[in-house]
C-alpha cells in the first residue's frame, strides 16, 4: 500500500505543479495581451491563447514536442500576428531542419526557395508555390533575432506571421527514468513574447508597405 500511495500522492502533485504552471503562463501571456483567451483544443501537450496587442489580433503558443526520437522532449513557444501580410503564398524559414515537428507544416512544403545573403545562414527556405518571389531582403532586416540560437522559424502566409521560439528541453534525468517531459521553471518570459511580436509586426508592416508603394 505504501508504494501505491506514493505513486498516487507523486500524480497528484504533477497535477498541482500543472496547473500552477498553467496560471503561471496566463499571467505573463495577460500581461502582454490584456484581453487574452484560452481557446486550446484540447490537443495534448499545446495550449493556446489568443487576443489583441497593439491594435493587432495575435496568438501565443505553448507545445511540448516528443516527436523527435534519440531527442528529449522540447517546449516551443509559438507566437502569431494574425493580420493579412502582403505575400504571394507561404514563406517558411525553417533553421537547421533534421528532424519532423508537431508544430509546422515545414516538411510538407514542395518548394525550395533560393537565399538571399543576410539570412541565418542555418536556415532553409520553403514555399508552398513554386515561381513565386518574397521580399528577402525586407525579411532579412527583420530576423537578427535568430542569431541567439533559440529562434526556430520564421513562418509568414498571407493570413500573419509566427516564430516559434525554444523554451526549454526536458530534464534528462526525470524523462530518462519515468519518460516524463518536466521543464523545471521554464515558464513565458513576457518580455520574449513582447519582443517576437515587435519583431513581427515590424516585418509585417515593412512588407505590407512596399506592397502599397508598388501598387
């Protein structure tokens, strides 16, 4: 009885550390996008809250990857600008590709699109349309960030742009004994998710005002 109540109480307190992790990924998600809502789907592993930031529609994203083998487990953050972009179709920017994720469509993309100089040079490009150009050099001015090494992609359609970012990768004893993804204290920093959509916005509008000076 003693080793069933052990394995009840250790359940228990994973529930209780879940849910104070979830309350504490709202609060620094609310304290960027005010008016932000939980519209997750129920999918496991991915929460998902949407709202307003400056006048913007955006999402925030949280998914837990156990997809890779030979790897552990990663935490990504996804965070969107869901305004129209100025864009001929998908524009994927993917930073060293070797393995599927849950969270893109990068894989499925037919297309692979030349580099402009400017871009990480880590980085593979791909579309959904072939023949078709992108503003490199306007999307190159935009993605310094991806020179920390944490930023994993640069996805822009003409529906918004999204990077998805790298939290944390599991803790290699807990998930190498009871194949648990547990993340410690990597909770949403809010001045990362500040900072990703400044830079999307800041690429948007770029792209979207070249589109209106060509016109």
């Amino acid at each position: 009885m003693g080793v069933v109540a052990h394995i009840v109480w250790l359940a228990r307190a994973g529930r209780n550390r879940a849910k104070a992790a979830l309350a504490a990924d709202m609060a620094s998600v609310r304290s960027v996008v005010a008016d932000a809502a939980d519209i997750s789907d129920g999918t496991a592993g991915v929460v998902t809250w949407a709202g307003s930031w400056n006048g913007q529609r955006v999402q925030v994203r949280t998914i837990v990857d156990t997809l890779a083998t030979r790897k552990l487990p990663t935490r990504w953050l996804a965070v969107s600008v869901t305004e129209p972009v100025a864009v001929p179709g998908t524009f994927d920017m993917m930073m060293r590709p070797n393995s599927a994720t849950t969270f893109s469509n990068f894989d499925h993309l037919a297309h692979t699109l030349p580099k402009v100089l400017g871009l990480p040079a880590d980085a593979v490009l791909k579309t959904d349309r072939k023949g078709v150009a992108f503003p490199q050099d306007l999307i190159a001015a935009h993605t310094g960030i991806f020179a920390e090494g944490r930023a994993k992609e640069l996805l822009i359609t003409p529906n918004g742009v999204r990077i998805v970012w790298l939290l944390a990768e599991a803790e290699r004893a807990r998930y190498g004994v009871f194949r648990q993804a547990a993340f410690g204290d990597a909770g949403i920093d809010p001045a990362l998710i500040e900072r990703l959509l400044e830079v999307m916005s800041g690429l948007r509008q770029a792209i979207n005002r070249r589109e209106r000076q060509a016109a």
